[in-house]
C-alpha cells in the first residue's frame, strides 16, 4: 500500500544518506518505514536558509547537533538515526509541476506524537485538568440555561 493522501504518519527511520543534488545543493535524504502505509523520504536541506528547519528535524530524531559538534557524518556512519521514530506530516505534491502526477511529500519531520503538545500530562494532571473542564462547563450551561426565557407563552406549539 502507498501514501495517497495528506496528514500525519507514523514512521521509524530505516535509511539515511548524504550528498548533493543536481543543483549542488547539500541534502540528507531519510527513508523511513510507514508500516502498512508504506515508506516515505524525507529530505533536509542545509542551504544558509534551510539549515535550521534540518537541525530541528535531527533534534526530533533524537539528535542535537550542537551538543554534538555537528559530526554528521559519525552521526551517519554509526547509524543514529536507523530505528529512531517520528511523526512526519506529509503533503501530496504535483511534480513535475503541471503533469497531474501527485506524489507524498514530508514536510515536517516531527517528534513521536509531535505537533504543538510540548508537554504531556502525567494520569493525575489530567484528572486534574478534567475535573476542573468539567466544573466550567457545568458554570456555563447553568448560566446558558438561567439566560433562556422562561415566559411559555411565546411557544409556538
């Protein structure tokens, strides 16, 4: 099975390579195992304008180049990242432009479960957050149903 639509996948690292693209262009290129849904390659650029959106994607893969020294290449040769999983959020793209052919594209490479959560609660503070969501919503529809007229004339029926 393919990736035939845009969302969010689960997917482990299976692959990483690093050269140059036809336009001289400095790339890591991860392949990385979907499941059932397939594979994906996702690819990190590392142009003065791009360099940054790729040390985020390492960071989430369990990499901090920083405290690394930006060794990429014995980040590669020990395989660090084979294994490692992510939350890849994938857009279908039309290449070549105009041809009608979409293909799955990554376009962020994020931590498992990834997204905006940056912290997730422990069982006891989302009990804690739930019980007090609840009383909210108990104050608001008792002070929606107290603002709903109580004159049964108007009834139509």
């Amino acid at each position: 099975m393919s990736i035939t639509e845009g969302g969010r996948y689960a997917g482990k690292v299976a692959s990483v390579e690093m050269g140059e693209t036809k336009n001289g262009n400095v790339c890591m290129s991860i392949r990385f195992d979907c499941g059932e849904s397939g594979s994906l390659r996702g690819d990190l650029f590392f142009s003065d304008n791009a360099w940054e959106y790729a040390a985020k994607a390492l960071l989430a893969l369990g990499w901090d180049g920083e405290a690394n020294g930006w060794a990429i290449e014995k980040m590669i040769a020990d395989r660090f990242l084979v294994g490692r999983e992510a939350s890849l959020v994938v857009e279908m793209d039309e290449y070549p432009v105009g041809s009608g052919k979409w293909h799955p594209k990554v376009k962020y490479i994020n931590a498992p479960g990834g997204g905006v959560i940056a912290e997730r609660f422990t069982p006891a503070a989302l009990a804690d957050w739930a019980s007090n969501f609840r009383a909210k919503l108990g104050k608001k529809a008792a002070q929606k149903q107290a603002s709903l007229p109580t004159d049964e004339a108007d009834i139509p029926f």
